[in-house]
C-alpha cells in the first residue's frame, strides 16, 4: 500500500532541505535518472523525449494553461515537477535537434555544451564586475582577444597591449545578436555625435540637442533589404527612428546593389540633406537567404566617405574558422564593428551574442560608472557593456574552442556549407520544385512549383502573373504548415522581393542546414514528403486545394 | 606505463563522437564524477572547490592569460578542458554561495536551480518565437500573468482574457534588469511622442522629429539619487541623454524628497521649459541601501500630473510574496510598469529579468514584426520584446515556484530581512562601529569608526570634519580590500551622500543578507574580521595606517 501523499508544507526545515540537496534517495533518484538522460545520452533522450506528441492546436495548447495564481504551498514535491518537465512539457516543445529541423538557426548542440552550461549555472558567476568573477572576467578579455584576432587578424603587439589592459575593450558579450548590433550603432552614434564644444555629447545631452550641435535633421543607416530586423530595432530603441533604417536594393544575385548604395550615400551627404549617416550595415549571412554582401567594397566605400562599417555576421560570422570558405567573408577585417552569434554557428545553447570593434578605445563611448561597482579604473567588465548582470558565457565558448579547435568548428560549418550546395543541385534535378536563393553559406530558399503549373510560367525563370505568384503562395503556405502540424520534418517560410525576376512577394521555403546528422538522405525525404502534402491536399492538374 | 598520448585531430569521425557523447569510459567517468558532485552535492562542490586559491593579483592573473591565437587542432581532449574548469579556473572564481560572502546580490542558490538550467540548455528552445519553442511559450506567457497577479492583484475575468491572449502581452523576459528598464522607458517614451498628425511616432520617425511634432526640447526621467546606474545607462542608449535623467534629493530615511519630487515636476511641466517628463522611477530596494521609496504616494503624484510611473523593484520584488513585508511595497499595484529579477531574490542562476505593465496594450508601442518569424497576428513573443533569440528562463521560474510555494520564497526573503534587522542592532552594539543605514529590507550600509576617533567627532550623529571622513573612508576603503583579498569574507563598498547628515562622499560598507545559510554568529565573525584587520594594520590612537 503507497502511503497517503503527505501535505507539502514551506517550513524552514522542508526549504532548506530542498535548497541543499535531494532530500531524500527517492528524489535522488529520480534526478539522476533524468540527468543521466540528459547529460550523458543527450540526442536520445532529445529523439524520445522531445517534441513527440500530436500536434495540438495552439488554442487547446493555451486552454491548458491559463491558472495564474501562484500557490503558496509548493505545488508538488521537487521530483513531481522535473518530471512534469520532462514527460509533460518537453513533449510538446520542438524538437531543433531533429536533423529534420531544417527551418530555422537552432539545431543540435554537442552534448558537452549542456555540461558546460551546468558548469557554469553551479559557479554563477556574473561577469558584470571582478569581485563577482575574478578569474572568469580575465578568461573573457582573453577569449575577445582571440575572437578579435579571428576576424581582424592584428599583430602580436596589439593583442600583447590588449588582451589584459583595463582601459581598452575590444568587445563586448550581449544576450544575442540583436544586442550585438544594438551596441554597435549605439558606439556608432555617440562616436559620430561625440562631444563638441558647447556639446556634451548624444549619450549625455540626447538626440534632440546632438541634432542642433551638428546642425542636421536625422540619421540614417544603410542596410540590403536583407538586413535582420534587429537593425530596424536598434534604429528605433536608439532614437534615430526605425524608418531611418534605409533599405538598400540588392543585386540580382541577392547581395546589397554597390551602385544603389554608393548614390544613396550621395545624396544624404548632400548638405542640403542635413543628414549624418550613422553606419553602413555588411551581411554576413543574411537571416532569410544566407548571402553575404561584398564587404570588401563596402568597406572601401564607407572608408572613403568616413561612414561607420558594420557587418552584421550573427549567423556567417564562425565560417572565418574554414580555411576553405573564409574568404567568402573577405572584407570583414575592415570592419568597425562585428556581430557575432554564439548560439548560432559556434553551437552554443541560447544564448550568447557578443560584438567586436576594430578600435580597442571606440567603447569609450558608452562608459557607465557606478559608486558601489564598476569604479573608474577597475577592470569590471560592465563598465562599457550594454547588459547589467551577465552569466559567464565565455566559460563555454572558450571550453568549447578547445575542445573542438577551430578545424573541428570548420568541419561543422563546411558540412552544412556542401550539404546545402548538394541540396540546392537536388531541388533543381526535381520538376516540381524550384530553387530561389542558391546557398552562399548553408541557407537556401526554394518552392514547390509542381510541374502541372510550369506551362502558365512566363519566360522569365521565376516570374510570373500574380495570379500564379497568389496560387503558389498559398500552395507554399500550406505545405510549410502541413509538414510542421505533421511533427517530422520542419522547414520556415518567408516571403522575398527578389531584385532582377519581374516579381514580388514571392513565398519560399527555407532551409537552414547547420546540424551534422543532416545529410542529402534526409532532405530527399523532406522534400518527398513535402511533394506527398502537395499532392493529397491539391489537385494536381489546377494546383487547386481539393 | 602510460600510452604516449596520442595527438589530438579534428577529423569528421573524431568530431562525431565528440559531439554526440562520451567518446570513451574514461570521459565518461570523469565527467560523472564532476556532475554528480554538482548536481547532487552542490554546496559541498562550491565549498571545496570555488574561491579556494590564495588571492593572486589581477596583474598576475592577466599575465596568464594573454595567448590570443585560437588552435585549429582541440588543445585537449573533452575531459581535461572541464577538469581544467573544475580545478584551475573554479579555485580561482568567486564563492558567491559562501554564506561569509554578504557584499553583493549574487548569493547561494538552490542545488535544484543547476538541474532546471540543465533541462533548459538540453531542450535549447529559442523563445522568440513559437516555432522553436511551442509549448514553452505557452508556458511563458502564463508565467507572466501569475507574476503580473502578483504585482498588480487584477481579477479573475481580467486574466482570463490577457493569459493566453495572443494580441495582448502582460510584460516580457529579458537578460536582466537593466534590459527591463530600458524595456520599461522605450514604452514609456514610444507611449509618450506616440503618432499623431504628419507625425509617425517617435520609434519611426526618431527623437528629432518627435521633439518637432510635439513642440518640446527635452524628456526627462526623474529617479531618487539612489537610483541604480543602469537608468542612467537607459537615458543614454534611448536618445534622451543620461544628463536627463534628473536625480531628485532623499529625504533623511533616504526615500525621496517628495516635496523636491513635486516641484521638480511641477518645474519641468511649466510650458516654457519645453520639457515633457517620460517618467517618475519608484525604487523597491535601492542598489545601495535597500531602501523602498514611498510607492504609493509617488503613484499618486504620477497619475495626478498623467506622467508614467515605473517601479525599479529589480531587488525588492520578490518581497510581494511575504504576507509578513509585503506592505513595504505598497502602491507598487498603481505602478505602470515594474522591473523584477529573476537572478536576484527569485534565486535563479545568471541571469533572468523581467518587466511587467498594467496595461496590456502598452506594450503595442514596440511591436516588430519579419517575414521569416513573429508575423503580424501569430503569438511569437519576440514581436514585442527587446530581445531577439532568448533562452526559456521562465521554465526555470516556473519550476521553482512550484517547488517552493511563494511561502517559501517569503522564508527566504524574511530570514534575510530579519537577519539584517539582527545585524543593524549588533552594529549597533560595537563602540568600533556605526550604522549608516539602517535596513528597509535586508540590506544595509555601515563602516568602521574606531571609538579612538570618536572624539574628534562633531555633535551630528554622522558628520565630522572633512578631514576625519576622508581618514574613515580610507580606513574603510582598505578594510575591504584586505578582507575580500583573504578570502573568507567579503562585503561590499560604495560613496554616499546622505541627507540630513552634514557630510557627503561617505564611503561605507554595504551588506546584502540574502543567503539562507547567513546568520548573526557568521556576521559578528565578519565584524570581528574587520577589527582586526584594523587593528593590525591602523594605530589605534591615530587612526594612521601602520
């Protein structure tokens, strides 16, 4: 006979019994046997676990959750609740381990990161001051210095003068990559609205004085029509207005138009124009299609007319550690200011962003002190940092440098790279589908144009009439969905102008290809399954649904 | 004999198994044995393990780490980077779960805290957006309503409707509390230069225009001079200028003048002054002192004058879900939005904060959408947030307060409370030293003052001759310095300046008693500590250092 269920009761004794330790070898037990799962069989446990039930409607999903007081008295016994997580809630999370999660910039992480990210949970360490970090602050200086060093490439001396000095900064870690370029432009900013006389600055005096003391109307910054939304963001949050976020025209092979950019800088620094151009923004790894803009150019361009030069490399940034493909990134050791990803392409658990700038004194710029810490002088590293409090990423990124090295980072990267290009040779071979965007890196877009539709195509290789666009749209849509609701195989969708093709509003599929158990096998499925979707719900002579 | 070791490549093969688990038993064993001693013994692993070296100078701890070249092969294999962590880089961090270690808000967390970030890492959902998190931002979401009902107490039929509400968003996640602020004065700010005509609203069309549309000069925030740093920081980063952020004076128990408060207003709203106010901070647990300012009054004033009223309870939040102290907060219900932490005294590991508003729709002012996720009408958290990618930190949150009941949250929160109280009367008791200021919540400022340097003091309780306070400060400042240098201890430093009291520039010691293992015979041993250091190190009589 099981006992009767005890009363759970927050007394001293029970709290502090459940704050030390397991308390008792049940519970032990039951810890461990999820974290044995967890830590030591990760993409099993994520296989059988994660992701596995029925698709339920988000309505049903929400009508599950909807109690909101919180109880007084613990809700259930320690164990009860990890286990809840583990066979209640991670069953109906996403399973981005899948190799057939191909939709998006998660995927499968190695094992090892989990323990590290324990590591660093157990430490708890905030990075935002020495007396909370000690050593952990100086392993982060030190891993900026080589981060730094893989995109710009500087000589011993600098990193000598750098890695360890207190008064310069060669970046900065951030929550993710929108933080990263919202640092950036706002280094940008205060640099381009730096004190004058009279003037005490943008960061100090705000906008509306900084305009006056330089005698101009706005700001602007310059991106492709690729550029992330976080661009439009940090343009809005900073003050200088998210329509001031200029979206350039691309080429027709997708990267930023130079002819485009180089006349739209012209006109704003028209004088009449009274405009500052705050940076120009450099793609590396566009978010929707994976392109990479030639930084080179651009860099050339924003050095001759002294304009700030940011890439944004959030996802392409780790494709610098391919012998084979880092020149693909060519251009970037010119830029002001890099993002960075780690949660991306360094595969690192969510999430860790971090930006770089060329300068080691351009941080200067968005100094913050305080009495009680980050004192004038000290080597706390939230003296020039955007976040407050901040766990200790860098413990992870730096272990897992080097447990792979480089070269075991570029074997991920070059995998998803050439199984991206197999991809893209596969969808062409197929007749019912159409490549869009052709991988730079290991980002493609495609639709589903079956063959019963190709004779109402125009000449034009993707082109067509609106009404054609319409029907594949909503035939593109609803594949995406069906595939996703079906729970085996996930690839996005968005929707593209595309410079060059006589169309607009184009809905493509989206395939991001970053985990290493993905192989052309798999993709073959997924675009099987993809074709079987199609055919079961439309009719295949009119495209129409059935 | 031992096998020579074999060098270590970064081949296809090799990579694979290091990615996927434990290549071999003798990784598996070694990582065991660290994960067993940190998920189930983690209190006796940070005693023995964390903060245990000799204190090494920073000098000498930079010049150990100053290589800045990545390696392309792995520089160890998997087992030996995490022993490295555990037994060179561990040894040398900072025990900020030691029950001696009372100087900042980082402090000992429950054990079971490492297995939730665990769980989380492993599942590695990307919250912005539901197709990389499904049920977890389901999850969320009804977290942020409970969290919500606690701070603002709404009705049954008022959280019905908001839960689950996809259109309607009752506060947001973010890094931690700087972010929230910030999160909390873009509201604000887009709430208060919001379109009207020819006029697109000031996050489209920037603070230039804004101040032109509404026919002002400047914005302003008004915050107590203990207003943390970080809103400072916000100012800067939004365009409004951090000189705009008006310090307004305290009152002798260190809350806000609120007679300074209302004429500052009334001030700044006479219309020649151009100058419209974004908003009144409320401080729940100031950085420095712990101290709560009048909420309810300060709601009253703001809504009086139709100004936004935002409550930094970053510190003090968690004291809602003590029935015994939660009164110290009243009037944080009236609050238009509020700043919590996650990893402060809801006892999370680094980092998680959190914003709340009393309006559901406020948050409409920072809607962003993209073509590829968070589209118009789909429940993607990241359409209104200022984060971009973010971890499931609300699982975590989630899981604990079940695990605990906010009864045990408010045993935590009043042990430490009480304790302080306990303290402040000991520091009292010492002829060696003063009280600065007393606790609100549980932390509190004192300092060193020798009753051999009693005399020289002038009739105020605190003040005294310029020269005595700088030769008190100095004493103070190396008292901290030498006993977080031995490393048993550690309390905290900053600068006061006091009203009331006819001295500024008060340098004091800064105790935050938030640990559960912290007690009154571990902080007289503090106390204790300090004498002698003094003793040892200062003449007695003079004062002057040894």
């Amino acid at each position: 006979m099981t006992p009767p269920p005890k009363r759970l009761v927050a007394d001293w004794q029970a709290l502090m019994r459940t704050f030390i330790r397991p308390e008792d070898d049940q519970t032990h037990q039951t810890l461990l046997k999820y974290m044995e799962q967890i830590l030591f069989r990760l993409h099993d446990f994520l296989k059988t676990h994660v992701g596995i039930t029925e698709e339920t409607s988000l309505k049903e999903l929400g009508r599950q959750f909807t109690t909101t007081r919180l109880c007084a008295t613990p809700v259930k016994k320690l164990e009860d609740v990890i286990t809840d997580l583990i066979v209640d809630i991670a069953p109906r999370a996403v399973n981005v381990h899948s190799p057939y999660f191909v939709g998006h910039m998660t995927s499968a992480i190695p094992f090892f990161m989990v323990h590290l990210k324990s590591i660093v949970a157990a430490l708890n360490q905030n990075v935002v001051k020495l007396e909370t970090s000690k050593v952990v602050s100086v392993v982060e200086k030190q891993l900026l210095a080589k981060i730094h060093r893989l995109i710009y490439g500087k000589d011993d001396a600098f990193y000598g003068r750098h890695v360890q000095n207190p008064d310069t900064c060669l970046g900065s870690f951030t929550e993710n990559g929108t933080m990263a370029n919202i640092t950036a432009f706002w280094v940008a900013r205060n640099q381009a609205l730096k004190p004058r006389q009279d003037f005490a600055g943008v960061e100090a005096d705000g906008i509306g004085a900084a305009y006056e003391a330089y005698g101009i109307k706005r700001c602007v910054i310059l991106v492709s029509r690729r550029g992330h939304y976080s661009l439009r963001k940090s343009a809005g949050l900073l003050g200088i207005g998210n329509k001031n976020l200029v979206a350039i025209d691309t080429a027709p092979d997708d990267r930023i138009d130079l002819d485009h950019l180089k006349s739209t800088i012209e006109t704003f620094q028209n004088p009449s124009q009274q405009t500052l151009i705050l940076a120009v923004v450099g793609i590396a790894g566009a978010t929707e299609t994976g392109v990479v803009d030639p930084l080179s150019e651009m860099a050339q361009i924003c050095a001759q007319k002294q304009i700030h030069f940011h890439v944004d490399a959030a996802w392409g940034g780790p494709t610098l550690m391919s012998r084979k493909y880092r020149a693909l990134l060519s251009g970037i050791e010119k830029a002001d200011s890099v993002t960075i990803d780690g949660h991306k392409q360094f595969y690192m658990p969510m999430t860790c962003g971090m930006v770089y700038f060329k300068s080691p004194h351009i941080m200067d710029a968005v100094t913050y002190h305080a009495n009680y810490i980050n004192r004038m002088g000290s080597v706390d590293l939230g003296i020039k940092s955007l976040s407050g409090s901040r766990e200790a990423n860098s413990l992870i990124l730096d272990s897992a440098l080097k447990i792979m090295g480089t070269q075991g980072y570029a074997l991920l990267i070059e995998h998803g790279i050439e199984t991206a290009q197999k991809f893209a040779a596969e969808i062409e071979k197929r007749p019912d589908f159409q490549l869009i965007t052709p991988p730079t890196l290991n980002i493609l877009t495609y639709r589903l144009f079956p063959k019963g539709l190709r004779p109402a195509a125009t000449a034009s290789e993707i082109g067509q009439s609106q009404g054609l666009t319409k029907q594949l749209n909503h035939i593109n849509r609803t594949i995406q969905r069906l595939q996703r609701e079906a729970g085996k195989s996930f690839v996005s969708r968005t929707t593209l102008t595309l410079s060059g093709k006589d169309v607009n509003n184009v809905m493509v599929l989206r395939s991001v290809i970053m985990n290493p158990m993905t192989d052309l096998a798999i993709l073959n499925e997924v675009l099987d399954e993809q074709l079987v979707i199609y055919q079961t719900h439309f009719d295949q002579a009119t495209g129409k649904e059935k």
